[in-house]
C-alpha cells in the first residue's frame, strides 16, 4: 500500500534530502554502538565510534542545505524536526 502523497506547495513530508541510513555494527562491551551513516540524496558517508561522531556528520550535512538550499531535492526549508 502507498502512503498518501502530499498535494501541498511543501512536498512530501519526509523528503530524501533530510533522510540518512544508519547501520550499526553490534554493540561492544562499553556499550558504544559504532557504525556507518549516509546521506541518502548526496551519497555521503561516514564511519562513527560513538553517537557524538554519528551526530556531527548529520549536523554538518544538515548545514551544508541549510547553507545552500539548492542542492537540495526540496531545500532544507523542510529538513525540520517541527513537523
């Protein structure tokens, strides 16, 4: 079943320009969780050893379309958590 598609001037609600894939690479003894993330409309990717590393990849990309709305699918205008 589709999800219903958005007809409003916004787009869709989660657009790819805001989404990432985590993939975690199992949980090690002092409970870090490391793994791999990326960018799923530029491609970029990152290794991470801990959630502050995870956090300023995304961040970074975040700003990156915050900075230069029109690399962006939609603009970063909808990359918000207010939604």
């Amino acid at each position: 079943m589709q999800p219903p598609k958005r007809t409003d001037e916004e787009g869709p609600r989660f657009p790819t320009d805001c989404a990432f894939v985590v993939q975690f690479q199992g949980k090690h003894s002092d409970h870090r969780r490391p793994g791999r993330v990326e960018h799923l409309a530029s491609g970029r990717a990152a290794r991470f050893e801990n959630a502050h590393q995870f956090w300023d990849f995304v961040s970074a990309v975040l700003s990156e379309l915050e900075k230069d709305p029109a690399s962006g699918e939609h603009g970063a205008r909808i990359c918000r958590t207010d939604q």
